[in-house]
C-alpha cells in the first residue's frame, strides 16, 4: 500500500499538518501509515521551515488503532525489530512540538500517538480507549505508560486492564486532554492554535519540550540540572535577545530560531 | 429523524446499544413505548449516552411511567404526555435524585422529589414541554458542553460555534 494514500501532508505557515487518510477502515494503523507518519514527523524535523506538527485523523475518526493482521502476524521475535514498533518510536521521538487533534474514535495504537503529543485537543465526539486487553496482550506503544502521565495511575489502571472506553468530556476531566471544542470547529481551532505556537520562540519551545521529556529518561533532580542547562544555552541565543529587546522596547518579538 | 419503540422486556444494556446505534446516525431520536421498568444499576450506560447526546432526544411518555421513564424525561430535550400514569413516589430513588439536581438544580431537585406524584414533580420542573427539535438541534451541543466544562471553557466551546457558523 502506497505511503501517499494512506498519508496526507501539507505545510503552511510553519505548521505541518499530518493527516491519516484510510477512512474507509476509519483509519486503522497499518504499516504504511505507521511508517507514512513517521517519515513525515521525520521530514518536519529537519526542514527548517516547521515550527509545529499537527497530527490528525480528521474531523471524523482519529484512529480505531492497529489492523488486527499487523498484530496477528507477529512473533515474539518479529514484533521487537517490527517497523511498527519503531514507527510509534519514531513518531514520538520529534523535537518538535506537536498537537493531535483528536475527533471519534481515538483507540489502541491511535490512542498512543494521540496521548504522545504534548497537547491534545479533541472534539465533543472523541472516545479514547486501549482495548488492547480484550485481545490477551497489552497496549505496546506507550499504552501503559502515556495515561498515567496524563490523568494518574488510576486512569492509566483503568484504560490498561479494564479496556474501557471513556468519552471526550470525561477525557477532559480526568485530564487527558487539553481542551474540548465543537466537532466542525476542531481543524480549524488546532489550525489557528498551531499558528499560535508556531510563534512562540523555536529553541525554546522545543527547549521545553526536551526539559518535559526529560523526566521519561532521567530522576527528577537529574531533570531539574538538565533544565537549568537549557535555560543557560537559550540565554546565549538571538532569540533570547530579541525577545529582551521588544519586551523592553515595548513591540512584538519576531523569533528566527537562532 | 429515528424513532426507538422501547419495550418493557428491553433490559439496561439492549437499551443503551439500541441508543448508541440510533444517536450514531446524528439524526433526532424520538423515544416511545414501555417506560415502566425500574432502574438498575446497568441504567449507567444509557444515561451516560443520553445526557451527551449531540442530537436532540424527543420522549412520549404513556401508559405506566416507572422510573425509567422518569429518567428518560429528565434526560430528553422535549417531553410529552399521553394518556399516562405512575405511581406515587416512583421518582423518589437516588439514581433520579442525581439526574434531577444536574438536569434541574439543586433546590428545584428538592421540590422535584419533595411532589409525591411523579408526573405532577415532573410538570412543576419545567419538563413536560415538546420542544421542538430544530430549535434543540441548534443549542445542543452548547447545552452538553454548559453541563461538562467549566464556565471558561464552556463560553470559548460556544464561541467556537458561533465563528463556525459565520465562516460556512
């Protein structure tokens, strides 16, 4: 199956916007669209023009996760080396800081690239869910691990062992989201909110990014160090200057990214 | 516009599937039949969807009114009566005292509960009313939305809307 058909990306104004596209299968994961998105997030990475990746299924289905024949396929040796595997790994390794704009069914593998952005934004009809469970194996892409982070143990128990779904405005309140809108608003409010961030300083922000990761790899004091070692790097760049500058000259900071 | 007949041998989950496959379709959904059964615990589910429903939900309540029907009038954007009856204090259990205080308030949950008749605690809540679907259809998702977000973002999810709206 061709990347192109399954993948739709399109930059504008420092925003990449990368779309699932197989709506006929209300966007299942295989491995050209796990491999499809990950090239793209890739892509944008190194570019120099994006600023933001936004992650989408859509306005009417984020992802009811992986086809059952990605995962009926592998063995216990295969699924480790599996480009679907690394595809996730791939996806949620970007420096960039990324939003996934979540509509419907946000399930399984979808679920775990939407809760890997750092801000979800999901519609009134999103439903999040790992129903990994009710097939004997576990979510493997950061399932058990990207809850927690989001809305606390218990939610992360919940989703993990009970397989059970959970609505948008009930996703809203334990946290797991960021914010809710009306579903035929929701490209283009994640659009102009991109647009925003794509604003904001570019080393900095991906310097966040890094900082927030950091407790994923590191202890909390570790982290903290870590902080304060971006903070001072940031403190040598012409960003930094010129957002002194306009601050004091009383103007509108324009960031290069330098 | 889906018409869902419920029968008194239609337990819990039947119901909220029966719900869930109709409200998928995005059209109102008008509810007629046996409400007369009593509320159990697996009601949970079809309140759930009900209370979130997107589309504008129509209730006929007839014949004897449990506390199903009780629930789904409580529920439902428009509400009609026809030649019905319940028994007196058949609203008066604690699965309708909590969709009364969200649905009507908290004081007005007092007097719903404090009428002994059900229908009459119904008629004095303000929510024997038909009104009509269109006109629902139109503010429901900003009605949710009031009932699950905090205010701020209430406003700004209603906000959305209205510049929706002027951009198509």
């Amino acid at each position: 199956m061709a990347i192109e058909s399954v993948i739709h990306t399109s930059r504008e104004a420092g925003v990449t916007t990368i779309t699932i596209t197989r709506p006929e299968v209300r966007n299942a994961l295989n491995v050209a669209v796990l491999a499809g998105m990950a090239d793209a997030v890739e892509a944008a990475g190194s570019d120099g023009e994006t600023r933001v990746i936004v992650l989408t299924g859509g306005a009417e289905t984020f992802s009811v996760g992986a086809d059952i024949d990605m995962l009926s396929g592998q063995t216990a040796a295969s699924y480790v080396h599996s480009p679907n595997r690394f595809g996730f790994e791939r996806i949620r390794e970007t420096r960039l800081p990324v939003i996934a704009a979540v509509s419907g069914f946000c399930l399984g593998g979808g679920c775990e690239i939407a809760l890997a952005a750092d801000i979800v934004i999901a519609s009134d009809t999103a439903i999040f869910g790992q129903p990994e469970i009710n097939l004997g194996i576990i979510p493997g892409a950061g399932g058990t691990q990207l809850w927690a982070e989001r809305a606390g143990r218990g939610a992360q128990a919940e989703a993990a062992m009970g397989g059970r779904f959970i609505k948008a405005y009930t996703a809203r309140r334990i946290g797991l989201v960021d914010r809710i809108v009306p579903k035929e608003a929701l490209l283009s409010y994640v659009a102009a909110e991109a647009v925003q961030l794509s604003c904001q300083a570019p080393l900095a922000v991906r310097a966040v990014k890094s900082a927030m990761r950091a407790r994923w790899c590191m202890s909390a004091g570790a982290a903290l160090d870590h902080e304060v070692t971006l903070m001072a790097n940031l403190l040598a760049s012409s960003d930094a200057r010129e957002g002194i500058d306009a601050f004091l000259g009383k103007r509108k900071a324009t960031f290069t990214g330098t | 516009m889906t018409v869902l007949m419920i029968s008194n041998d239609m337990n819990d989950a039947d119901l909220a599937k029966a719900m869930d496959k109709a409200l998928r379709a995005g059209d109102a959904l008008i509810m007629d039949g046996a409400v007369g059964r009593a509320l159990q615990t697996g009601a949970q589910a079809w309140i759930g969807t009900l209370a979130r429903a997107r589309s504008p939900v129509t209730v006929t309540l007839s014949g004897e009114v449990g506390p199903r029907g009780l629930a789904l009038a409580l529920l439902a954007d428009a509400v009609t009566l026809s030649n019905a009856s319940a028994q007196e204090a058949a609203h008066r259990v604690p699965l309708l005292a909590v969709l009364a205080a969200t649905r009507l308030g908290q004081v007005a949950a007092r007097a719903f509960l404090a009428e002994p008749a059900p229908l009459r605690a119904l008629k004095r809540a303000g929510v024997l009313h038909g009104a009509k679907a269109d006109v629902v259809a139109a503010h429901k998702t900003a009605l949710v939305a009031a009932a699950e977000l905090p205010f701020e973002e209430a406003v700004s999810f209603a906000a959305l809307i209205h510049l929706n709206q002027e951009q198509n």
